[in-house]
C-alpha cells in the first residue's frame, strides 16, 4: 500500500501536474539585482557591473570609466572634489593607491575568473566615477574655452 501511494503522489507530481513557470509568479522584488564595482590597475579603469534578473533571463550591463592619466597638479590641490573624495574615503595621496586600498579592504577578490578586475567599494567607486567625469567635463570646457577665445580664460562668476 506504501508503494502505490508513493507512486500515485509522484504521477501527480510529476506526470500530470501542470508545471509551474517560475516568471508568471507575482514576486515584489527580482531575486537576482547586484551591482558590482571593479578596479583594473593594469589598465587604469573603473568598471561597474549590473547584474539584473528579467523574466527569468540573466542580464548584465557595464560602463567604464578610466583614470586620466593627464591628471595635472590642480586635481590633487587641497579643495579639489577628487582629492575631498580620497580623503573621505582613504588616506592615499593617488587615485591609484586610494583604489589599491579598497581591493586590500575588499579580500582581492575577483568578479570574474579571467580578468584582473577586483572589487572594490561601491560607495567610493561611485563618488570617484561622479568625481572623475566632472573633472573630464570641466578639461572639455576648459578645452572648448581656449578654443573660442584663442588662450587660457578665466571666468568670474560672483
């Protein structure tokens, strides 16, 4: 009798019950949504990753943002954005050592196998990312100023 009622409940289960699609399933939040924030030092860059679950199919969108390498002296001036932000953070005089700081505090671990990208912090990824494209918009500026005016201009704003 054990035996039938056991074959019976997996005939059930199994054969005739209609399967379940785990997408049609009313879930208030996604099961998988992650970002991640990663450093490269071979290559000077700050990728973030994100990881999002939609209708059941795994999708990841990244952006880059590179470290300038023609970073002058005024980035690391005492009242610079870029330099608040490191002395928030960390106690490093250098983006790179700032960064190398985080991976230290993050376990060296790696998001992927095959690549030399560690994590990092994801609060100071995100400043610093917010930090560096305002310095490139204002390099742009600058740029697009001596371009219009034929030297280096300086704007007053009172």
């Amino acid at each position: 009798m054990r035996y039938i009622t056991i074959f019976l409940s997996l005939f059930l289960l199994y054969g005739c019950a209609t399967k379940v699609d785990t997408n049609t399933l009313a879930i208030p939040k996604n099961l998988i949504q992650k970002e991640y924030y990663t450093y490269d030092a071979h290559e000077g860059k700050i990728s973030a990753y994100f990881f999002s679950n939609k209708q059941g199919v795994l999708h990841v969108s990244s952006y880059i943002t590179y470290i300038p390498f023609d970073i002058d002296d005024t980035l690391y001036s005492p009242f610079s954005s870029v330099k608040l932000t490191l002395d928030r953070y960390t106690k490093a005089d250098t983006i790179e050592e700032a960064m190398e700081e985080s991976v230290q505090k993050n376990a060296q671990r790696k998001l992927f196998l095959n690549k030399s990208e560690y994590i990092v912090d994801r609060d100071f990824a995100f400043d610093l990312i917010r930090e560096i494209q305002n310095y490139n918009k204002k390099q742009e500026r600058d740029d697009r100023n001596k371009d219009k005016f034929g030297g280096s201009v300086m704007i007053i704003i009172p």
